[in-house]
C-alpha cells in the first residue's frame, strides 16, 4: 500500500507538473518569447516525462493492470502517443504558428481525456459513466 501511494503521488505531481510546463512552454511558443529555447526549458520536460511514464509504469505493477489487457489502460496509453505528437508540433514541429496553435488545443483536450479517462477507469472517459 505505500508504494502505490509514493507512486501514485509521485505521478499525480509529475502529470501536473508536465501539463502546466506544457501550458507555459505554448504560452511562450504563441508570444515568441526566447526562453522556449533556453537550455532548462528543453530539458525539464523530459525529466519530468520520464518520471512521469516510470511512475505509471510502477502503478500498473502495483495494481496489476496492463495496457492491451484493461481498456481504459490501453485508451491511456494510446491517447499519450496522440498527445506527445500533438505536443511536438505544438511546440517545434508545425510549420506555422496556426498549425502550432491547432495542435496545442488539440493536445490539451486529449490531455483532458487522458485524466478523464485515469479518473473514470473507463475508456470513454466520464462520458461513459453516464
């Protein structure tokens, strides 16, 4: 039981934390501000992102439920790889601000899917406790 809640804290800070640097970093992405290019603003995410999958990677031990086994696992898994795609060219990848744009909103609300999902323990979210 500790180690789900170390874990399960562990993650709930690092999510929150990477969706509020996500949020900044497309904040400074939409104003052209140069610390989207500073050092520790490349790097940080990728800290945070690593502690945040090996937590998730813990808990689905420590609950002894799997991807490809447990459905709402599999639409979370499934809705990150959308959201870190998304996310790339939100941030660097998309040609032109307007493209960047789209995929920042669009990488949020499948963010908020994701956590309805973690929420609900249901595939379609919060929709599908209705």
């Amino acid at each position: 039981m500790t180690s789900y809640i170390a874990l399960h804290s562990l993650h709930m800070t690092t999510a929150l934390l990477s969706i509020t640097l996500f949020l900044l970093r497309g904040y400074w992405m939409l104003t052209d501000n140069v610390i989207l290019q500073h050092k520790v603003t490349r790097i940080a995410p990728h800290i945070i992102d690593t502690l945040l999958l090996a937590s998730a990677i813990g808990l689905m031990f420590v609950i002894g439920q799997y991807p490809f086994v447990n459905g709402w696992l599999t639409a979370k898994l499934l809705a990150l790889v959308a959201y870190i795609v998304l996310g790339t060219f939100a941030i660097k990848r998309g040609k032109t601000k307007a493209q960047r744009t789209i995929a920042l909103v669009a990488a949020l609300l499948v963010f908020v899917y994701i956590v309805s999902v973690a929420f609900s323990k249901n595939s379609l979210g919060f929709a599908g406790l209705a």
